[in-house]
C-alpha cells in the first residue's frame, strides 16, 4: 500500500512539475489600425479586448482609432513600416494596395457583404436601380466605382442620371433637392431611420455589386515571422464578433467604453444593421471567398488599368486562407 | 450519560445502527440505480424516436415544398409564360400578360403553401424578372447557390441570413424549360422558416427542459430554442451533442449541452440538410422522480436509524445502571471503605458478580488490619527522610545565594563541594568542577598560593585569613579576603578544608582612591599655607625694601659721578628691584592683589598676552598655531592675571622648545587652542596650551606648583610662575592641570568656568 501511494505520490509531483515546466509566454504588444474613428463596427475587437479573448493568447492589442484625417495610405504605410500589425480597411482599398505590389495580405473579411446602397423616400417609388434614370443622385468618391458598376450591369447610361456634389447631410434628399443619396446602410441611412424618415435602400448587393468592406489584413512579413501570432490574433478577434453578435447590447456597451460621446441608441441600431451584413449563415464569420475577390477584381480593374495599367492580382497569394481553416479547423 | 468512549452502549447503538441502516442502503441504493437507468433508458428511447420524427417531419416538410415548385416549374402554363417573359421586350403587352398570370400563380401558391415568396430568375444573367413580391423584380441573384444548382436541377439551399431581408431563409429552385425543352427561367422560392421553428419546438411529450433544435455546420443555432427564444442565427451551439453530430455521427448519451447543464438527449447528422438536430431533456428533469424515490428511502433510513437510536439506548441503560453501580462500589472499597457491600438482588450474571465482590470485600477487611501497622512505621521513617531532605535544601538554598565564594575541598586538594557564586569564575562549569583537583583548575602559581593556604589552615588547626588574587569569566583579576579552617566529620582528623572567600578588590580600589584624594589635599593644604606665610612674609619685606631702594638711589644721586661707589649704589638698586619683583609675585600668589571680576572674552585674553610675548617668541623661531575661536561665551574673570597665567605657560612652553630644538625646526611649535566643554552640570572653557618640547619628569611633576620650585638657570626664573598661576586659577574656581610625557610633550589645561558665582562688585 505505501509503496503505491508514494509511487502515486511521486507520479503527481512529476506531472505537476511537468505542468510547471511550460515557461509563461511573453506577451505579444500589438497595434491595430481601425479604418474610422471608434463605433460599433469594429464592436468585435472591442469584446475580444474586453473579454480578454486576446489576453488569454497573451496579445496586449492597442486599438487605435481611424478618422477623416487618416487616409488608407497612411493607414497602409503605418502597417508596411510595422509601426502597426493589423489594420482593417475596405476590401477595395486591400485590392488597391495588392495592385500597387503592396507587401500585405487579407486574413479575413469582417463585412461579408456590400454596406453601400441607396436611400430614396419611401413615397418616391425610387426601389430599383431602373428607377434612378432621369434623377438626382449623390454618390461618394469611394461609392464611384461600384456606382459605375452598377449602372452598367443595370443597363443605364452615365448621362441618363444627373449626378450632384456629395454632402454628407441628409437635408437634401428630404427637401427634394435630390432623389437618392448613395449612404452605407450602417452609416447614414440611420440617420434618416433616427428622423423618423421612411425610407427604400436599394443594395448594391442586391444587383450583382458584391463588395468585401471592412478586411483584415497585416503583412506578408508578420505571417512569416510569426504566424502563430497572426493566427491568435484573428482566433479572438472573430470570437470576439461572434460573442458581440449573440449579446449586441455588450457590444455596443464596449464600444461606449471607447467613445463616451457615441449615442447609444445610434449603436445599438448599427449592431442591429450590421449583423446580416458580417454574418450570412452560409459560412463562418471572417470566411473568404476567392470567388468574391475574383468579382470585386473584375468591378475594379477599369479602375485600376485607367491608373496602374493592366494586370491581374494573384488573389490565392494575397488573401491567406490558411489562418481561418486553421481556426474552424476546415480543411476544404 | 451513560455509554461514553466505546461503552458497551456506544457498541450497543453502533449495531442497532448498522443493522437498520445497512440493508436499507444497500435495498434503496440498488432500487434507485434501476430506477435512473430505466429513466435514462426510456429518456433517451423517447428523445431519439423525437430526433427521428422530427428529422422526417422536417424532411416531409422540405420535400413538400421542393414537390410544390417542381410541380409549378413543369407546369405548362408556367412554362409558356416563362418563355414568354425570357423572349419578349418589357413593352410587349404579352410580356405584361405573362407576367400578371406569372406573378398571381406564385402569390397562390405562396399563399398556399408555406413560401415567404416565390420569383422567377432570368437563366441567362440570374436577374429576378417577376417576383410575388413586386420590389425584388429587378435584382440579380446571380451568384447564389439557388441560382447556379437550379438551373439544373430542383435545388434546396442551406438556410442562410438574406440581406435585404435581415431574416435567415431557405430557398428551393428549380430549372424551368421551353416548350423545347431548353432552359428558360430558374423558378425560386423563400421557404417560410417560421414552421421550421414550429415543427422544432412542438411540443414533445417530455418535461419543459426538452427542447430540439437544429445547427449548421458553422455552429449557428438555426432555429430557436425553448431556453433563448429568438436566437435562431445570433447564437453559436458548442454543447457535447451538437459537437458530435457535427461530426457527423448521429447517437444517444448524456452530456453536456449549450448552457453547460448535463443533459440526456439524441443528436443526428442530417447529412441532406447538412444540419445537426438535438434533442435533450435536462437530467435534473427527467430525474425528477427517481429523486423523489431516493427522498422516500432516505426518509424510511431516518426513521429506521431513529428507532435503532431509542432501542439501542433503551437496552444499554438496562445492562449499564447495574454495572455502573458496580462500578461505584468498586471505587468505594478501592478507596478504602471496606464495610460497603453492592447488594445487587438480581438473578442474573450480574447479580452473581455482585454477590463475589461483596464477599471479596469483606476478606479484604481482614487482611488490611495488620497491613495498617506496617504502614505506620513507613509512614514515620518517611517523615524523617523529608526532614532531613528538607534541611539539606535549606543548606543548599544557603549555599547558592551566598554572596562570597564557599567551598570545600578534601586535604589531598579535590573539590569536594563549591556553591554557586563560583560560576564567575574562569573554570568549567560547577557540575564539572566537583572532584577536581585544585591544581586541574587554576594556573599553577595561583594553585600553589591556595594550597599553600589551605595547607596553613590544616596546620594551624583554626580559621586562617589570607588574600587570593583569582581570575573571573570576564577576564579581571579580582583580590579575594579568605577565611579557611579544617572541616571534621565524625573522625578525628579533619577530612578537609573549608574556605569561604569574600571579594574585596573594590574595597581596595576604593581604599587607594581615598589615599590619593588625601594626597592631593594635604599637597593643597602645604601650598596654601605657603602662600599665607609668603604673603605675610612678603607685606612685612615690602615696606623695608622701599626704604633700601629709596636710599641706595640717595646714594646714588649724591656721589660724584666718577665715584666707583655709584655701582655699588647701582647695584643694590638692582637687587633690590628684584626683591620688589619677588615680593610683588608672591603677594600675586597670595592674593593680597585685588582686581574685580567683569566679563571678558578668552580669545581677547589670550591676543593681549601674546601681544607681549610674541616678539620673544618668534625670536626663538618658534611657531605658534591657534585655534580660539571669537565666539566662545564670556567668562567673567580678573582678566589681568588670566592673562598673567598663560603667558607663564607660554613662557614655559618656549622654555621646553628651547631646550629640545636650540635651532628651528618644524616642531618647534606652541598650540594654543579654546573649546567649550561641559563637566558637573556646568559651562567651561578650556584653554590648552601644548609643546612638543622637552616634556616634564615625572618626580618633577609632582611639585611643580611649589612655591620657589624651578629647573630653571637662577637668573631665568623665580619658580613662582605656576605657583601663581595655580592661585590665580584656583580664585576663579578653575583647574589648572598638566599632563606630560617626558621627551615628547607638555600639555597644560586652563579650565575656567563660564560663571564662577563672583559678582561685579565683589572684591
């Protein structure tokens, strides 16, 4: 009997000791560059960082806030000369900098679908794109491209619409002075929502426009320095969207935490906005489809040749699935 | 109470306790278990026939709904329509026609059926060209699944979230062919997922807890649950079934379910759907009566234990009051009450027992009469023993708290006995001390000084003193007073010698301090009545000299110049002024001068003395270094003879360098230095005045301050100076003292106190 327990004795002191052996891992301190200024579209991130996602990877993540005076370029050169890690941008502005042999990579896109579409009065009868011919419209300088597309593929002549310069400002759509304002659904479509405004949205989506926005993306040189970080970082920040998804109100609670000036009730209408958009039910969050970026290259590349010249973006090389099979262990 | 420890009443209880409760546990125990694994059985038999109702239910449902669309899709009217729509212009009034008949058939059968909508795709660029919902016409579904599969096949999508719609939906689609048999339209629909819901969480014939469920591939629960209602696509499932059916694997067991509650539940693989279906009840539930069955056993275990307690202390009471009675008895006699008898009347064993005590007891009583006597006289040899015990410990308490050293040894020299006082002294410990030899103890000339003295006190057969010089731990050698004498025991001749020593080193010290502090005094005393009598002396010489003086300058001023008595006269004037000046010192000394006391500072006093002698002394080359700081207290003095006193100590300084260094050298130096001190509760200021000259003998030193005493050449000194000095310092109530080392240097301190209790106005 004594001899047992002392061998179980020893057994347990080897395996404790075992357990003990395992050095505690440095923690990794990490930049994220947001595309805008802090709001619930990156409420994922703020969960992870509240919940501690990242810290149970041993990430120390700082999220640093975008805004107007932070273009795409800057946002891009920042992470290129690794004064960030990740960034979050548009997936159009991903395709852009891959065209101008950028050394970055996509790791996963947050906003599945396409947020961009436009708003008419309700009592306009404006619902569908053959609808806008003859009418006023104001179209953003990043919607432009995607605007273009989509009256090709309607089959509506540039001319056939009058095009007035962009405001930010909902007044001109409500006194007439225009017919329909190209707005993101979770930007300022809530804003005619919050007036009691009612309202058509005409997606983009909708009529073949498929547009990845808000994309993950770091450096080639971080996924081949450090892989496993790149691959812990991504594992919180889409447990961390999947936790905002099933508790919205904590969601837009973290973000608060970020921005005391945000209005609530704006957030809480944007969780409830976006959630279609970032997940589809067809796969798992942050899933990318080459197909899509095939797509969003195609709607793009009049653009680009126009500016770069021609060619063509080997989009297996620049959009790295690995990470995310890794992550839902899939192997397709 | 009666049954304590392991009593035959504890033992008593212990199997009443056992007997009840162990065939209760073992019974209820076995029934309980038959009990769950019938429950758990029956459970799970009923949660998987659910899982595979429900699985058909959904399956009917589906195949239903892609039944109803094949069959609009190969209906003619629809399909001529199509065409109709495919080939011909928006403005064709048949293309308006086909599209009214188009769009009131979908809006039937939508209704209909459980559809949310029903469209038509155009084949070739996936655009929706009528829809039962007028606002999706126009869109372009050409990426979807639905799209690409249905133009070859009736296709049932995965459900997905729509965006337009912000709800999930399940489409189905089929190709729709021309008259000829080519491809057309792809004819769609939304499936109303609500009765999705519905067939997953009717009611189930189970408790509350049961609840089924369906997830997709991704985790996402797709329909709601019983516990998160509205969660259906805002809720990931990672409980144990989910996992497993996800793995494809279709089964029953217990687990753990979403919540982290252990379940028993069914999980299937639906592998046409690719969804996971759950179904479970929580184990809290469906045990629910089995626990209530465990209640009643352990209720039926309580009651049991309860009557085996009362029975069991009930019987031990019977059996233990006669014992304990015995018991009591047996302490009696034990203590010595012979004549108590039990009298226990019971026919029983115990009864028995009794009887054979009591008889005992009486033969007992016989026995111990003549044990008594016996007793007695141990008792009173005992008596004596602790007598004298007693007194050796008195002796011993004695001994130990003795202040002198006692001790005895035997006449061959051998520690017989030492009290505790000898722990002071530098030797072994007293334990170790005891049978020693004097001689292993104290170094050898001590040893032979003690023997010689012990062997002295044998001899004279009487008390013998004698003073011992012995060392201590502390390593000071202490003078010990000694009284020895013989030790007799019962024989004629002594066994050993006693001594009994008394430490009388302090006593010394004090007896020679007191003899020196006597020396000193008469020394004082011999130097005052000097300076009465020189002073009287010297007022009596006074008057007689002036006179001498007067006329010898008579003579003087008389004579012709060229008189040789004129140096005769010279001369005696010479003399006589020395007189004066021997005359004037010595009234200094007696203080018959008079000057009042103010306040002066020494740093003042000191400059005007060296104002009169530093020509002399830097004439001999001799460097003077000073440290008296200005601002020292006041010091209330006659400054004029503080003045005097240390330009006699300078005086002899340079007289000590003088005669160490004829020439210069960097030796050749007088310090004189001033600091404040403190001494007796007072304020002083000392003034050194140090030279590293020839120093002073040590029989020199001794009458130093004698009047007339000097080692000076005749004409160099009067051998008054420090004799004055001394009672300069001595009227200010200050010290004047010396130390030197012949060779190297003198150093004289001036100790004058800061207040010295004369006033301004005393004279």
């Amino acid at each position: 009997m004594k001899i047992i327990s002392a061998l179980l004795l020893l057994a347990a002191t080897f395996l404790s000791g075992c357990e003990r052996q395992e050095p505690p891992k440095p923690v990794e301190r990490i930049n994220v560059q947001l595309k805008w200024v802090h709001q619930v579209q990156f409420a994922g991130c703020y969960i992870a960082e509240k919940n501690g996602f990242y810290q149970s990877e041993n990430i120390d993540t700082t999220l640093s806030a975008g805004g107007a005076d932070i273009s795409a370029d800057i946002i891009l050169n920042d992470l290129i000369e690794g004064k960030s890690h990740f960034a979050i941008i548009g997936g159009d502005e991903f395709l852009k900098a891959i065209y101008m042999d950028n050394p970055i990579v996509a790791i996963a896109v947050i906003f599945q679908r396409n947020p961009y579409g436009y708003a008419t009065l309700k009592g306009s009868k404006i619902c569908r794109p053959e609808n806008l011919i003859g009418k006023k419209i104001m179209v953003p300088n990043d919607g432009k491209i995607q605007h273009d597309a989509l009256l090709s593929k309607s089959g509506i002549a540039e001319t056939d619409i009058e095009q007035i310069p962009y405001k930010r400002d909902i007044t001109p759509l409500l006194t007439g002075s225009i017919d329909a304002h190209m707005v993101y659904r979770t930007g300022m479509a809530l804003a005619f929502e919050e007036k009691g405004i009612e309202f058509n949205f005409i997606w983009m989506d909708d009529y073949g426009i498929q547009f990845y926005a808000d994309t993950i993306v770091t450096t080639e040189h971080l996924v081949q320095q450090n892989p496993k970080l790149v691959e812990n970082f991504l594992k919180a920040t889409l447990k961390g969207w999947r936790y905002a998804i099933e508790h919205p109100a904590e969601a837009v609670d973290a973000t608060l935490k970020y921005d005391t000036t945000l209005s609530r009730y704006r957030q809480m209408r944007m969780m409830d906005t976006q959630i279609s958009l970032i997940h589809t039910g067809k796969s798992p969050i942050g899933w990318m489809d080459m197909v899509v970026w095939e797509r969003m290259q195609d709607t793009l590349k009049r653009e680009y040749a126009l500016l770069h010249g021609y060619k063509k973006i080997d989009i297996n090389k620049a959009c790295i699935m690995e990470f995310l099979k890794k992550i839902y262990d899939r192997s397709e | 109470m009666v049954f304590i420890n392991r009593g035959i009443g504890t033992r008593l209880l212990a199997c009443f306790l056992l007997l009840a409760i162990i065939p209760l546990s073992v019974v209820g125990f076995m029934s309980y278990q038959s009990g769950r694994q019938r429950i758990i059985f029956d459970v799970e038999s009923h949660l998987e026939s659910i899982a595979i109702l429900k699985e058909q239910e959904i399956d009917n449902w589906i195949g239903h709904l892609s039944n109803t669309l094949k069959w609009l899709s190969e209906n003619p009217a629809v399909r001529i329509n199509t065409s109709t729509i495919i080939l011909k212009d928006v403005s064709d009034p048949e293309y308006r026609k086909a599209h009214e008949f188009l769009i009131s058939e979908f809006r039937r059968t939508s209704h209909l059926e459980h559809f949310s909508r029903m469209f038509l795709l155009d084949s070739s660029d996936g655009r929706i060209v009528a829809a039962s919902d007028e606002e999706w016409e126009g869109r372009f579904r050409n990426n979807e699944e639905y799209f690409v599969h249905g133009k070859k096949n009736l296709y049932v999508s995965d459900i997905f979230l729509s965006l337009p719609l912000g709800q999930p939906i399940m489409a189905v689609s089929a190709p729709i062919k021309d008259s000829s048999g080519h491809l057309a339209g792809v004819l769609a629909a939304h499936a109303d997922l609500q009765y999705l819901n519905d067939i997953m969480l009717a009611l189930n014939g189970l408790g509350r807890t049961a609840e089924t469920f369906l997830v997709n591939k991704s985790n996402l629960l797709i329909t709601n649950t019983v516990f998160t209602p509205e969660s259906a696509f805002q809720k990931w499932i990672f409980g144990q079934g989910a996992k497993w059916a996800l793995e494809g694997k279709s089964g029953i067991g217990q687990f753990i379910d979403y919540r982290g509650v252990p379940v028993i539940g069914a999980y299937r693989w639906l592998e046409h759907r690719k969804l996971a279906l759950i179904s479970k009840q929580d184990e809290s539930e469906a045990f629910a009566s089995v626990i209530g069955l465990r209640d009643v056993i352990l209720g039926v275990a309580v009651f049991a234990a309860l009557i085996a307690i009362i029975l069991a202390l009930f019987l031990s009471r019977a059996i233990t009051i006669p014992i304990h009675r015995m018991v009591e008895g047996a302490g009696e006699i034990g203590n010595g009450n012979l004549d108590h008898r039990m009298n226990i009347k019971s026919a029983d064993e115990i009864g028995v027992l009794s009887k054979a005590f009591d008889l005992m007891a009486g033969n007992l009583r016989a026995i111990t009469v003549s044990r008594n006597e016996l007793a007695k006289e141990i008792f009173d040899r005992k008596k004596v023993e602790d007598a004298l015990r007693k007194n050796e410990r008195q002796l011993q308490t004695i001994l130990d708290h003795s202040p002198v050293l006692i001790s005895i040894k035997s006449t061959d020299g051998t520690v017989i006995l030492v009290n505790k006082k000898f722990e002071i002294l530098d030797m072994p410990p007293i334990d170790e001390i005891i049978g020693k030899n004097v001689f292993d103890l104290f170094p050898e000339d001590v040893a032979d000084t003690l023997w010689k003295n012990d062997l002295a006190a044998l001899k004279a057969d009487k008390p013998v003193e004698s003073e011992e010089v012995i060392r201590h731990k502390d390593g000071s050698s202490h003078t010990y007073l000694t009284v020895k004498f013989p030790v007799y025991g019962d024989a004629e001749r002594p066994f050993g010698i006693c001594a009994i020593s008394n430490d009388i080193t302090e006593r010394k010290r004090m007896e020679k301090e007191r003899r020196d502090t006597e020396a000193k005094l008469r020394q004082q005393q011999k130097l005052e009545s000097i300076g009465i009598l020189a002073g009287g002396v010297a007022h009596e010489i006074n008057n007689p000299i002036n006179g001498i003086m007067n006329y010898a300058q008579l003579i003087k001023d008389r004579l012709n110049p060229e008189n040789t008595l004129i140096d005769f006269a010279e001369e005696i004037i010479i003399e006589t002024n020395r007189v004066a000046t021997i005359v004037h010192n010595l009234l200094a000394f007696a203080r018959y001068e008079k000057e009042f006391h103010s306040p002066a500072r020494i740093s003042d006093i000191v400059e005007s003395a060296l104002s009169l002698i530093r020509t002399v002394i830097r004439h001999d080359q001799v460097t003077l270094k000073m440290d008296v700081p200005d601002d020292l207290p006041e010091i209330r003095c006659r400054s004029q003879q503080i003045q005097q006193v240390l330009m006699n100590l300078m005086t002899n300084a340079r007289d000590a360098l003088n005669e160490k260094y004829p020439e210069y050298d960097e030796n050749k130096k007088i310090i004189i230095s001033a600091y404040l001190l403190e001494k007796e509760g007072k304020k002083w200021i000392r003034t050194s005045v140090v030279d590293q000259g020839s120093g002073i003998a040590p029989e020199i030193q001794e009458r130093m301050f004698d009047p007339f005493f000097t080692t000076k050449p005749r004409d160099r000194g009067t051998g008054l100076g420090l004799s004055i000095s001394y009672g300069i310092v001595r009227e200010h109530k200050g010290m004047l003292h010396m130390e030197s080392v012949q060779g190297k240097y003198t150093q004289f301190n001036l100790d004058l106190p800061v207040e010295n209790g004369s006033n301004l106005d005393e004279t």
